[in-house]
C-alpha cells in the first residue's frame, strides 16, 4: 500500500480498475499534469490507458480497506 507517486504509505487510498492503489491526492494531481501534457490519462504505475473510475478502496475492495488500517 504504498504510493508510486509520492512513495509513501496510501492516504485516502483510491484503487484504479488496473487495481493499482494510490493516494487520492496524488492521483488528482497525475490526472492534471497528464491532461496538460498528453491529453490523456494513464495510471501512473502500469501506463494502463485510459485509466477509468478510481473508487475509494474501502468501496472496491473491503478486505484490503481493513488491512491498510
């Protein structure tokens, strides 16, 4: 659990459909910089595009909310 972006443990985790987590914040910020830069949105762990919905992880995955607390 933790952040490629910011390289810590997950704060307000979010899980994208590749089932990477990250940090809300961290992710909101990735989706500004790509949409500057490339136009396009891609997780920033696999480059899977385009990325989809991020849930809460709590919402997706109730085991892995559970173990990250």
């Amino acid at each position: 659990f933790v952040c490629v972006v910011c390289r810590d443990l997950v704060d307000d985790a979010h899980v994208l459909p590749c089932s990477h987590v990250f940090c809300r914040h961290c992710l909101q910020q990735w989706l500004v910089r790509a949409a500057k830069t490339s136009g396009e949105a891609n997780c920033p762990s696999c480059r899977t595009q385009p990325i989809g919905c991020a849930q809460p992880l709590a919402e997706a995955n109730h085991l892995a909310a559970r173990i990250l607390g």
